[in-house]
C-alpha cells in the first residue's frame, strides 16, 4: 500500500492491510507548479497578443472606434454592456424551453461568446491605450490616436497580471470586458443599422 501526503493514512480500528505498506511525503516529489503555472501564464499572453494583434489589423477602423468609444464614454458602455447580459441569458432559457427555440438557443449562445471573446481581447488594447496615453501625458511626450502592437502588449500583460490579484483582480477585468462588450455592441449597432432611404 503506497499513500502520499503530509500525513500517514490512519487506519480505523479492526482493518488490516497486507503487504507492504510505505508512506511518502510531498517532499519527496518537488514542486513543479510554479513553472507550470509561469509558462501557462505566458502562453495565455502570447494567445492574447496575437488575438488582439490579428483583430487590430484586420479591422483597425472597428478596433480604434470600439477603443475611443469604451474611454470617452465609459458610463454608457458599461450600461450597454450590462444591459447586454441582462437580455442575452433570460432569452437565451426561454429559447431552451421550446423545442423549435433549441437551435436558435445555441446559435446565440455561440455568437454571445463569440463576441465576448472579442470584447476580451478588445478591452487588454483598451488598458493598454488608456495606461500608455496616461504615461505620456505625465511626460509630456503627448498622445497619438494610432493604436499599435506595443500598447496592445503593454494591455495584455497589464490585464494578466491584473488577473493574478487575489479578491480584486478577475471583478476588475469583468467591469473592464463589460465596458469593451458594451462599446463593441454599440459599434456594431451603429455600422449595422440600416440607413434612412430619404
């Protein structure tokens, strides 16, 4: 009988193992989560860079509109954003309860995470934009609308160290892609609705 742990397995009373019984304690096999866990965090910054990079140069004018929006007007992203959600999950149970609403279900629930992976990515260029704007400013070096991979790097890297906080840090990113999904719906709405024929 082979056990591992701290301790050493209490036997109640009246069991009887046979054989061989050892007992090895977890200092017997070295730590390797911490690596682990640094080359997944890495990995993750990588994934997100080149999200964010591939969305940034395939749709740039999106991107930088979606970006201005979520920074000049936060309060009305975060309500869209909010309001967003509010509507998408109560639809998306009432779809499921109805037999012809099953597969409309689960194509809105695939667009709704399709678009909340965006706004993931979206809201790191937006850290990265706002942190790096304000870093110049403070140095009086001035701004620049153009968005380019270094802000979007410094925006990944700040929004996964972020995550890493205890308490903190996961609520704030969530009202950060709240904002970036309500700016990125109401985008989307203005590019999409139709125009006025007169």
């Amino acid at each position: 009988l082979l056990t591992y742990g701290r301790k050493g397995p209490v036997m109640e009373d009246g069991v009887s193992s046979s054989g061989t019984q050892r007992h090895e304690t977890h200092k017997a096999y070295p730590d390797k989560r911490p690596g682990a866990a640094i080359g997944s965090w890495v990995g993750s910054v990588l994934s997100w860079f080149v999200t964010a990079i591939v969305l940034l140069y395939l749709l740039r004018a999106s991107v930088r509109e979606v970006v201005t929006y979520t920074i000049e007007r936060s309060g009305r992203s975060l309500g869209v954003g909010l309001l967003a959600i509010l509507l998408v999950v109560p639809a998306f149970i009432l779809l499921l309860m109805t037999i012809i609403g099953l597969p409309l279900a689960f194509l809105v629930a695939l667009l709704a995470l399709a678009l909340l992976i965006v706004a993931h990515a979206l809201a790191m260029v937006v850290v990265g934009v706002w942190t790096l704007r304000r870093l110049l400013k403070e140095t009086g070096k001035g701004t620049s609308n153009d968005i380019t991979w270094q802000h979007v790097l410094l925006g990944v890297v700040l929004v996964k160290v972020v995550q890493l906080i205890p308490v903190v840090g996961w609520p704030t990113i969530m009202i950060v892609m709240l904002l970036a999904w309500g700016a990125l719906l109401k985008t989307m709405w203005r590019r999409l609705r139709p125009t006025d024929i007169m």
